[in-house]
C-alpha cells in the first residue's frame, strides 16, 4: 500500500460490515448528514450478481443456483464487474469532494474482498494473518485501488455471530434459499472476511501512525488512549442499545457535527416500498421502523451458544440448528479478536 502524504480532515469514511450486523439501520443515522455524501453498497452488484460474483465458484443446491440466477437477471447488473464498481466508487467519491462533502461509504466486508480469499482461508481453517508484501507492507485485500482504501477512516461493525447467524438463514431463506450445506452459507457467515481487512489496516496503521487522528479520549475495552485504534471496531450491542454515545464518539473522531445525526425516521407504508426479494427480505424491518429498536435485553458476554441452539431447534429443526450452532462456533474466535478493540460507548 502507498503512504498517503497528507490526510484529508475529515477523511473519507468507509464502513465494512456483516450482513445482519444492524447495518443498515447504522447507515441510516448518518444517511441525511449535510456534512456526508452517502454511498450505499458499491460492490454489491459485482460481488452478487455480475459476471464475477462469489457464487460462480462456490458448490451450492439447484434451489439456490436458480435463485441466484433470478436475482442476478432482474437486477440487469449481469456485467458489472469489480473494476466497474471501483472505477464508480473513485468517481462517486471525486463527485462528493467537489461538492465540499465526506464520503461515507458502507458495504459488506465479503462484497469486496479478493475472491482467492475465499478458497485460501476457508471459515473453518486455523487464521493466519495475511501474507506481507516482498516490501514488508500487508497486501490490500480487497478490490478499492490501492490509493483509496489508505485514504478511508475504516470502521469495522460486528455483532455476537448466536445473533448473526440465524438471523441471516431465517433473512435468506427466502431470498437466496441457501441450505445450511451450501459453500455460499459458510462464506456469508464467516468474521474471517471482517479479520482479514481489519489487519491490513491495522498492519499499514502501525507504520503510519501519524495519520491516525487524535480525539478527546478514545476508551476501548483494554484500554483507553488519547489516540483512537485505527481501524475503528464497534459492537452492533452498542449501536442498538448506547446509540448516542457510541455515535457521538464516532463524530467526534471524524470530525463531523453529531447534530446532522437523525435518531428517528418516517416509516415507509407497506405498499410504497420496493417489491425486490432482497428489500423485501433484508430490508423490511428497517423499512418498518421510525427509529432504533431495542430488545428486551442487552446481549453480554454471557450469551450462550448451547442455549441459543436450543431456541434455534425449534425455530429450525435438529439438523439446521446444529449446522447454525457449529457456523457460530466458527465465528467466533475472529469474533472475540475484533472485539478485544471495540470503542466503548
């Protein structure tokens, strides 16, 4: 990666997250901020349903290859391409500049990595750590040009994989049909993806350490620090149940006005909304609401997955709820690492 010689204040913004992370209920906070031009998703086309999309490799049911086709032919996205999507995105951003405003970009971690990625480092196999360039320098794991991921303020969102997962094949189910069996389930539900670019930023922070911003104060659950832990990692816990602190917290290290922040919302009646299966499907809630919904209680560190299961057998069946409860195994260490730099609210 190249070293930026000067940083933009304030820094474009780019989000990675996770499906089913209350991603989209975060981008919305930020979606009417006069400050922020909002670009919503930009692999999203090529990642799922162009010439090159993740499923072209993958192993998966007939159902879900004839969904998948579906999707991709009334998308008409079947020839964007990464290159396109990167080329729109430098232009979108260039475009948001002129006008005096800061990106704020938001995607799925898995929409933009390299897809060798997938078939090197498979969710279940022991993590190694990227390989370094011949210079020393991590590798850009993703398809942004080189130039531009070292110019984003990257923030990684995730949230407890007992509450991603099921969350996902009961969302997906109708959608993608994907069975708990499908390569493609594996690949959507692994936190690899989210690891892997939180360590090249981590790698090219640590020899830039100058670029990193200071703020008032920037606690983390090890540590508190006049400087924050580039690359920013919250817990979606905090974004549903700590709304405004945790965003007032990003403001303040990014520079931006925390009054442009909107905490409410109309909602969109039911027949004013698309008819698409993934808005339908991934959207409706969000759609549904004027605002942040909470549960009935704080997720902890106690969560338990073997007590989750057994909510998930019943909901599912033995079969699904076992294959969901071994994915969230999975998950979970590169889970708990990420975790270990969250910004506290």
């Amino acid at each position: 990666m190249s070293r930026m010689t000067e940083p933009l204040v304030p820094r474009r913004i780019f989000v990675f997250d996770h499906p089913r992370t209350v991603s989209q209920m975060f981008n919305k906070l930020f979606e009417n901020h006069e400050e922020l031009e909002n670009i919503f998703h930009p692999f999203m086309g090529a990642s799922m349903y162009g010439p090159e999309r993740i499923q072209l490799t993958l192993k998966h049911c007939s159902v879900a290859e004839d969904a998948q086709e579906d999707l991709a032919s009334n998308t008409h996205m079947e020839r964007e391409t990464y290159q396109v999507a990167a080329q729109r995105l430098t232009e979108s951003i260039a475009t948001a500049e002129k006008k005096g405003k800061t990106a704020f970009v938001k995607d799925h971690g898995l929409c933009l990595l390299k897809q060798q990625l997938f078939r090197e480092k498979t969710p279940d196999s022991i993590y190694e750590k990227p390989a370094s360039t011949s210079s020393g320098k991590m590798s850009n794991p993703t398809w942004i040009p080189d130039d531009l991921y070292t110019s984003f303020s990257p923030l990684i969102l995730i949230r407890h994989p007992a509450r991603v997962i099921p969350s996902f094949y009961r969302t997906q189910v109708d959608v993608f049909k994907l069975q708990t069996a499908d390569e493609d389930f594996a690949i959507y539900t692994s936190f690899r993806w989210l690891r892997i670019i939180f360590d090249s930023y981590r790698e090219f922070y640590s020899e830039n350490d100058d670029l990193v911003h200071p703020c008032s104060s920037c606690s983390t659950i090890n540590s508190t620090k006049e400087k924050p832990i580039w690359p920013l990692v919250i817990d979606a816990e905090d974004v549903v149940y700590s709304t405004q602190a945790i965003v007032s917290k990003l403001c303040d290290i990014w520079h931006i006005d925390s009054s442009g922040i909107q905490y409410s919302w109309n909602a969109i009646p039911r027949e004013e909304r698309p008819k698409d299966k993934i808005m339908c499907g991934f959207f409706d809630t969000l759609l549904s609401s004027t605002g942040v919904i909470q549960g009935n209680e704080r997720d902890g560190k106690s969560l338990d997955i073997d007590e989750e299961t057994v909510k998930w057998t019943a909901e599912f069946g033995e079969h699904v709820a076992a294959d969901l409860r071994r994915f969230a195994i999975a998950a979970m260490p590169d889970y708990e690492y990420l975790r270990q730099f969250c910004l506290c609210a």
